[in-house]
C-alpha cells in the first residue's frame, strides 16, 4: 500500500533511506524479549504492526510469519486492561491495522470493539486529565478506536468532553509540583491528548461539548511560553534541570501542537489551527541533534516527525524540518540510540515504532496508525 504523497515530502533518496534502515532494523525485532513486553501497542500489538509494515513494504515469508505470530501472542496475553500500551486497545489497533493485508483479522477487531465499548461505558471517576491518559487511559482507547473503521464509544466521549468543560478541573492543570512538571499539560499524559482523542469523535459532540473542548484547549496553550523563539511548555521552562522531554511528542510542544491542530481542523477552529502551526515552527531554531537524544517515538527524533508530517502539507516552511527530524531519525536508528532506560525493546522508546515511522515517512505504511499518538494525520 503505497502513498506517493508521503515518499514524495521527504524526497525519494531519503525516503528509500528511510525503507532500508527499517529493514535493516528487523533482526532487533526478531531478538527481544517478547515475554517481558505487555499485549497492547507498547509490546506484542505493536510488534505486530511492527511486522506488517516490513510486510507491507517488501512482502516476505518471515516478515508474514512473525506478523501473525506476533497477533496470536498479543491476542492471548492474560492481562486484563483496556489501555493503548499495555491492553485491548492496542490490540485493536493492530487487528484494524492487519485488516488491509488480511481481512479474517475482522472478528478479533470486533471482539476488542465489543470490550472496549463495555469498559467505556462504565461511569469512571477520577481527578485530573492525567487520569484520563493516552497511553494507559480511556483517552488513547477512544483514538485506538478512531482506526478505520471506525467505531464509538459515546457515554466516553461525552464523560470525557464534560471534564473538558469542567472549570475545576481546569484548576488542577500544575505547571509545577513540589519542582518538578506535572504532565498533565502534554499530551501523553494530559490535556492536549485527551482533547484530540474527543475530536476523533466529532460527530458525537454537541455544540456544548466543541466549545468546551476548544475552550480548554485555550486554557492549555496559556502555559506555552517563547525561550529564545522557541515554544516550551511553561513547567520545561521553569524547571531547573531541563530535559530533552521539552521538546519531545509526550510531554513538549511537538505532541502538544500537532495535538492541537488535529483537533482545531476536527472542530474547524482556525485559530487553534494557526497557534499550533505557529508553535511548530518555531522548532526550526532548534538543532535536530539537540532537541532529542534518541530515535524513539516517545522522547525522539522519530516522535518529532510524526508531529510534524500534517503540518507540513499546511506550511511549506515546516517541511525542511520534517526532513530534518527523519534524517535525524535514520541517523540514530543506524547507531542504535534508542531510550534503554525507559524500556528500549518496546515500540515507545525502541525499534518497533522506528520502524513503523520510517515506513510510513517512506509512503509505504497507512498514516492511520499516528492517530494512537492523537497526533494530526496527513490527508
């Protein structure tokens, strides 16, 4: 499955750059540690897509097999969670996914539709956006199920638009707590996530619910501040030991704005549109090689470009640093710089998602799938 307009923004010498290295990243697949890893995106579902991409991209023997291997274990893991990483909501992403090279993956997405939908209809209580999360929240549940095709889970989508317009909860976004960021304010973890997850279900929203959803999203763009041009997350700038999170997908600007903007086109608001665009540019003054460590999806090059790939269909201006963040990204791939503390065989931090990155950079995987990063999708 190719999509020419994708190899096309990159150029076609970095987009087969991009293809090589992910295939070349394929033995580290083969080697981890699957058993230490969890059933969702973050592991064995992630894998999987992982799998299909290579696949997708260069059909193989080994590439098909390890691809259903990798939907087998991840369909009979034990846990019990409904969460993007760790559970069915992963799974459903990858079964979703699989449905274009093989359509007998349909009743297992239907299976993990019929879980989800029943978890997300019970009446959950909690306290602050945080707890609502991408990565093991109701939030990145609602963007997993955003996959085509598409399926809804509304007593969610209107739980979750009410805190949007919740002006107490609004009260517990902390730029700082006892020194150090709160990440409720990115988007792996906080507002900015949680608001773009909703706007994958627009159609579900009521006039009420869009407001609030775009007003909130105002609110959270209040703690953006400009350090030497730059867009930062006020607690990033306020906090003493800065880290290269700042400008990462999960807790910086990058995930913020792309998150924005995906939700600003969702709900037609032009000027959410032109901020998160505005913010965005502003990652030209920084230095690829410097503004992340490590090739990874979460903390990473590879996360970076991703933000940026709808962006830069918008504004030319963004394309060169679409292009610079994937070549920063094969660069750290080929060196093996990926986030070990954190967990470097997962699909977050490690090969796996890099390679799903760069092949959808290349053309060669559908941009569906950046949805679970409720970043903006290219068209």
């Amino acid at each position: 499955m190719a999509l020419a307009h994708s190899a096309l923004a990159i150029g076609s010498g970095l987009a087969q750059r991009a293809r090589e290295t992910a295939h070349d990243l394929a033995p580290r697949l083969a080697t981890a540690k699957l058993a230490d890893l969890p059933r969702g995106f973050g592991g064995h579902a992630g894998y999987a897509i992982a799998w299909l991409a290579l696949h997708q991209d260069n059909p193989s023997q080994r590439y098909e097999q390890n691809w259903h291997a990798a939907m087998r274990s991840a369909a009979t893991y034990s846990a019990n969670d409904s969460s993007i990483a760790n559970g069915v909501a992963g799974l459903r992403a990858a079964s979703a996914l699989s449905l274009t090279s093989e359509p007998r993956y349909s009743d297992l997405r239907e299976k993990c539709d019929a879980h989800l939908t029943t978890a997300l209809s019970r009446d959950i209580t909690l306290k602050t956006f945080s707890d609502y999360d991408v990565i093991s929240g109701p939030a990145g549940a609602l963007a997993a199920l955003a996959l085509t095709p598409r399926a809804r889970a509304e007593f969610m989508t209107h739980r979750l638009a009410a805190l949007a317009g919740d002006d107490a909860a609004l009260a517990l976004l902390h730029p700082l707590q006892k020194g150090t960021p709160v990440h409720d304010l990115g988007t792996a973890h906080g507002i900015f996530g949680l608001c773009a997850a909703l706007a994958m279900h627009a159609e579900l929203l009521d006039d009420t619910a869009r407001a609030a959803i775009t007003d909130a999203l105002r609110h959270a763009t209040r703690e953006v501040d400009y350090v030497n041009g730059v867009a930062m997350l006020r607690p990033w700038r306020e906090h003493a030991a800065m880290s290269p999170a700042q400008n990462a997908w999960c807790y910086g600007v990058p995930g913020a704005a792309s998150a924005t903007l995906a939700t600003a086109e969702a709900l037609a608001d032009n000027s959410l549109c032109e901020w998160a665009l505005s913010a965005l540019r502003t990652l030209g003054l920084c230095d690829p090689d410097e503004a992340s460590e490590n090739a990874g999806l979460c903390h990473g090059s590879a996360g970076i470009a991703i933000c940026l790939l709808r962006a830069a269909q918008r504004d030319e201006g963004i394309q060169p640093m679409l292009t610079a963040y994937v070549e920063a990204t094969i660069e750290r791939a080929r060196l093996g710089q990926f986030d070990m503390e954190l967990g470097g065989d997962d699909v977050y931090n490690g090969p796996p998602g890099v390679i799903i990155a760069l092949l959808t950079f290349a053309g060669s995987f559908t941009h569906d799938w950046v949805r679970l990063f409720t970043a903006a999708v290219p068209t």
